[in-house]
C-alpha cells in the first residue's frame, strides 16, 4: 500500500462502513417505497440512519436530505437559494476560494443576470467577516461560505457571516460547504446559523456516491429531482441504501480523538518538512487534516510523480489544474515560483509521524537529485 496523504480527496471506506454497506447491498436489499417487510424493514434501516447522521451532525433527522455527493449538495443549495430569494433581489456573495462547486453555478447565475460578488482572501487564505459586511445589500439572497478550504485547510468565519447578515438586514440565506469540515471541526448548523450545509460521505470514509444537505426545519425549498417523492419530496429516487447504510457507519465510527491524533501529526509533518531544502509552508491550516507546502521552482506535478515514484500519494491536484495553479493558490497572490511548486497534504485518523518522515525524506531526495543533475 503507498503512503497515501492525499484525503482531502477522498478516504478509503472504513470496515464499519463497507460491512454496513455488504450487508445492506447483500441482506436488507429491498426497496424503501415497496410495501411488503423486505421493503418496510429498508425504510426502517433509513430511517435509523438518517437520524446517526443528524446526531453526529448536531441537527434534527428531518434536516437531513440524503444526495449522491458534495457537488450535488452545493449545486442544489445555490440554484434552490437564488430561486428562493428571486422575488426579493439577484445579489449572492460568496468566496474566490470556494471550491468549483459552488463556483460554477455561481458563474451560470451571473450568465443569467445574478450580481456574484467574489470575497478575496488575505495572504494567508483568510476571508474577513467586515469584507462581507461591506458587501451585504438589501437585495442580498444568498451567502455560500465553506467552513474549511480544502487547499489551504483554512477555517472561514462561517459564524459570524450569519450573525453579519442578521446585523444587516438583508434577506440572504447562508449555505455552508462543510465538505472539509464535517467531523474534522466540531460544529453543529445551529451553532453556525446556516440555512443550508453540504456534507459528502466519501471524505470521513464512507464510500464515494452519497453524501447529505441540511436544511433548516422550516426552510421550503425547490426540490432537486421530480419523481417518486423520496426524501420527503425534496430528492427524488430511489434510496442509495447501502451508501446510506454506509455514511450513517463512517459517521458512528469516527472518534472525538481523531482530530487531536490529526493534528498532532500535521504538526509532526510540518517541523520534519521544515527541514527540507528550500521548503516553505503556504499554508499550515486551522483545520487538523489539511496543510499546504511549496518547494519554490520544482513544479507541482512533476513533485507528484516524483513521490508516486517513492509510493507517497499527495496532491498538487487541486493545486494545478492542466499545468494551471488553482483559483485559491492563485488568490493569495503568491510568486509564481512558490505558486507552481504548491502541494497540499492531508492526513486521516491512520496517518503516522513514520509517513510523514517518509515524505520529508522523499522531498529531500528528490532536491538532492536535482542539485546533483545540475
Ligand atoms: N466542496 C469541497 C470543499 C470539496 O473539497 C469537495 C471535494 O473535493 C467538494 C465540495 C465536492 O464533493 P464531492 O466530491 O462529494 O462531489
């Protein structure tokens, strides 16, 4: 098995999860909808599930809408929050370092006549709540804000946009991507005031293909698919059970002391990756999982080979998109060399402080190599 440091993009599913899931898929196959016990026990087993997902989430079970994933989450939020907000105004807020999510559907809405305004980050990756006080207008219909970036493992003011909003009057709803943070940083919806928050399973270890939105009790919203009315009519078709069976299993199974043993980690990563010729931290994150380096004038992608080489997965991915430096690298404003040099590393609840020496041993190699070739 390498040494894979790359779970920001995805985990691998966890024995609680695949074994909920096999005997879901294997056993309790039946559909929810079918009126017989094969069926009524599946709606049952939903049921249960939905509400291990609302406790770990901090939320009520009706709160909770089962997707197929983040991006769906996001979409849904936007275009159901524009569509919501249409009659009171066509102005949304989110941040430059949004994932492309929530971007490209913010970007369709400007090509039908939506006002986006775009909120920069500071050096750091940092997004500043008065930046959005300043942008709030009383015809402001939605703010969608992350709660952890995904690149840079920033934590953003989530909290305090909802208490801005309020302050200001407008009528916008907040949306949350707390794809990165879910689990990864206590919150629960109410603390944070949102309306709207995405979670995708296969980021905690629950396997690709599901993940879950909440809406605030009380909150009607447009509903994503038309059909057979699953998801109290919000999301129609028929339960993914055994994805479901699945991220009710990775969220059960995750511990309080996974973040603290992440942490501490990264922290290790971090010092030992101080030692590495020429490195320099982008972004170290609040969050426990997710950090960003540059070795300045090494590109990104030839730094991924180079450690898949030595059976070490980390990502530029995000980071460089076809030779490009991503939206939120770019958005920090960093020179060009540090910029194409970016890799983000991410640690899970199995990470150890031997892989992160692995790493920094595999950085170091691969300079020496270089001054050597010179
Ligand atoms: N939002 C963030 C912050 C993410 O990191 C990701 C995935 O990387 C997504 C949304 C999309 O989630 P999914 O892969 O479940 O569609």
């Amino acid at each position: 098995m390498p040494i894979y440091l790359d779970n920001a993009a995805t985990t691998p599913v966890c024995p609680e999860a695949a074994q909920a899931a096999w005997e879901t898929m294997t056993a309790g196959f039946g559909n929810p909808s079918s009126g017989y016990a094969l069926g009524q026990q599946a709606a049952a087993a939903v049921k249960v599930h939905r509400e291990t997902v609302a406790r770990c989430l901090g939320c009520l079970p009706e709160e909770v809408t089962f997707l197929s994933c983040g991006t769906e989450g996001d979409n849904w939020s936007i275009r159901a929050a524009a569509d919501y907000g249409l009659r009171k105004g066509r102005h949304l807020i989110t941040t430059a370092i949004e994932h492309a999510a929530v971007l490209e559907p913010m970007r369709a809405l400007e090509g039908q006549g939506w006002e986006v305004t775009y909120l920069k980050p500071d050096r750091q990756g940092h997004i500043s709540v008065e930046a959005l006080a300043a942008a709030l207008r009383p015809d402001t219909v939605l703010v969608s804000m992350m709660l952890v970036n995904n690149e840079l493992g920033t934590l953003l003011p989530v909290a305090q946009a909802a208490r801005a909003i309020r302050a200001s009057g407008a009528p916008a709803l907040l949306h949350c991507d707390a794809v990165q943070g879910f689990l990864k940083v206590p919150f629960t919806p109410g603390d944070l005031g949102v309306d709207l928050l995405t979670i995708s399973g296969h980021k905690i270890r629950a396997p690709k293909g599901i993940g879950a939105q909440y809406i605030r009790k009380g909150l009607r919203l447009k509903p994503l698919l038309l059909g057979g009315g699953q998801e109290g009519g919000l999301r129609s078709g028929t339960e993914p059970t055994a994805q479901i069976a699945a991220l009710a299993a990775a969220c059960a199974a995750w511990r309080p002391e996974y973040r603290r043993q992440m942490a501490e980690v990264k922290a290790y990563a971090l010092e030992r990756l101080g030692t590495v010729p020429g490195l320099e931290v982008v972004s170290p994150g609040e969050a426990p999982h997710i950090c960003a380096v540059s070795l300045p004038g090494y590109p990104s992608e030839m730094l991924v080979r180079d450690l898949s080489d030595r059976g070490i997965c980390v990502s530029s991915g995000s980071a460089c998109h076809k030779g490009r430096p991503s939206h939120v690298f770019a958005a920090l404003g960093l020179p060009k060399r540090v910029l194409m040099g970016v890799l983000r590393i991410s640690f899970s609840p199995d990470s150890t402080r031997a892989e992160a020496d692995a790493l920094a041993e595999g950085l170091t190699a691969i300079t020496q190599n270089r001054i050597a070739m010179r």
